[in-house]
C-alpha cells in the first residue's frame, strides 16, 4: 500500500484470498489514484507460480517485485507435520526462487527494476520450534545474497527485507500466539514495517532490516558465540504450559 500511497505507483497485489484482495483494492483507490490489480495465486501451487509469471511477462509496465508471502508453524519439529513443512518449503523457498528467477528474465533487457524477498531475523538466527520456517529463511537470504552478486553488473536493484515478528494473521494462524501475543511490544506493525521497508528501498540497501533494536539484535548475535544464541533463542520461544 505504501508505494500507491506515498510514489503513486500502480500495482499488481497477489494472494490465495481474493477477497481480501479486493478490499484492499478498493481501500486503496478510495484514497490514490493509480491502477490496483488483483489474482487469486496459491504460491504452495507450481501451476499458479508459472500463471504469475506469464501475467507479469505480458505486463510491459510492470518494474518491481516484493516477495512477501510467508507461512510458519509454531511448535517442536515432529515427523506428523511432514506435510505441513512441505508447504513452508513450497511458499517461502521454493516458490521465491522460481519468482526471483522469472522476474528477472523479464527485466532483462529493461533499463532498471528491483527484486526484493522477505526474508526474517531467523534467516540469520536458527530458530527452535519454527525449524522449518527458519531454514527457508536462512536458504532465501544466501540465494538472494547470491544472485545480487552474481548480477551487480546489471541495473537492476535486488534485496532483502529482514523484519523480526510483524503483527499479522501468520502469528496467529501459526499458533505462534500462544507464546507471543500479536499485539505485543517485541511486534512491530504492519505500517511501521512497510516505511521501513520502502525507506531501504528507496536508498537500494542489500539488506534492510528495520528498527533500531533489529538491528542490534542482529549485530549482537553475530559477535556472540553460536551456541550462546541458540540457547537464547531456546528459551525465547520455548512454550511454557
């Protein structure tokens, strides 16, 4: 919402609920004039994946890319919930690699655009009882790491966004609620995050991480030995019955 709002740009918004999409549109056309369009998209679906991509392949306009969808569980790690982490897996990595890919076929040949994944604080820190979730995070931020290096001679801008917990339905629909409440202090808001998000953009940082104790946790957690941390992150989100 905030490019529409605050840079005028127009959009494409993309999700599995359509109807959310929708009011989301109309919200903001009730307050910008730009074009908002929306598509129903499983990202968990390769078919959907590959319909995206041949949309935005037909959409001459179209100059950036936010991939922002993401689902975690919160709980131990069991083999019951195989099908559960094939579907983290599908949405947070498989499904931003096949994006990042296309999208950038699709750029080549124009004269700039941007690439920018979401990735998370557990995308540096292992995360115990959000395993899987921090694996595909840790796998996003070395292949967007990698893919920037392996593209700095072309126009284009591709990053990362790296926020710690957000206030939005994926702590609830995790369950990761039961141990930090969505509204809690250590979230940030929806509104903060994107200001944050678009400021990095706009300066073209590599890595974007938002708000300033964010971004000493990150400092801090690399200088301290790895084992300090993980018992750290143990105890955080360890669920006390």
């Amino acid at each position: 919402m905030r490019l529409a709002l605050r840079e005028g740009c127009h959009l494409w918004l993309c999700a599995r609920r359509e109807d959310r999409l929708r009011q989301l549109r109309e919200e903001i056309r009730s307050r910008v004039d730009v074009d908002v369009n929306v598509m129903r998209c499983d990202l968990s679906a390769a078919e959907d994946r590959r319909r995206l991509l041949g949309v935005l392949s037909r959409e001459s306009g179209i100059t950036g890319l936010i991939n922002n969808a993401g689902v975690t569980r919160y709980g131990p790690m069991k083999y019951d919930d195989l099908d559960v982490y094939r579907t983290i897996l599908e949405v947070n990595l498989v499904a931003v690699m096949e994006l990042s890919l296309g999208f950038l076929e699709i750029l080549r040949g124009r004269e700039d655009g941007f690439l920018l994944n979401v990735t998370s604080e557990a995308a540096f820190i292992p995360t115990p009882y959000q395993g899987v979730y921090s694996v595909t995070k840790h796998g996003i931020q070395a292949f967007t790491d990698s893919l920037r290096m392996e593209n700095r001679e072309r126009p284009e801008y591709i990053g990362t966004f790296v926020p710690g917990g957000i206030r939005t339905d994926m702590i609830t629909m995790s369950g990761l609620d039961r141990r930090i409440p969505r509204d809690s202090r250590l979230n940030m808001t929806p509104e903060k995050a994107a200001s944050a998000c678009l400021r990095g953009l706009k300066r073209r940082r590599p890595v974007i991480i938002p708000g300033t104790i964010n971004r000493v946790n990150h400092l801090v957690t690399r200088l301290l030995p790895r084992q300090w941390v993980l018992r750290a992150a143990e105890r955080f989100y360890r669920l006390h019955e």
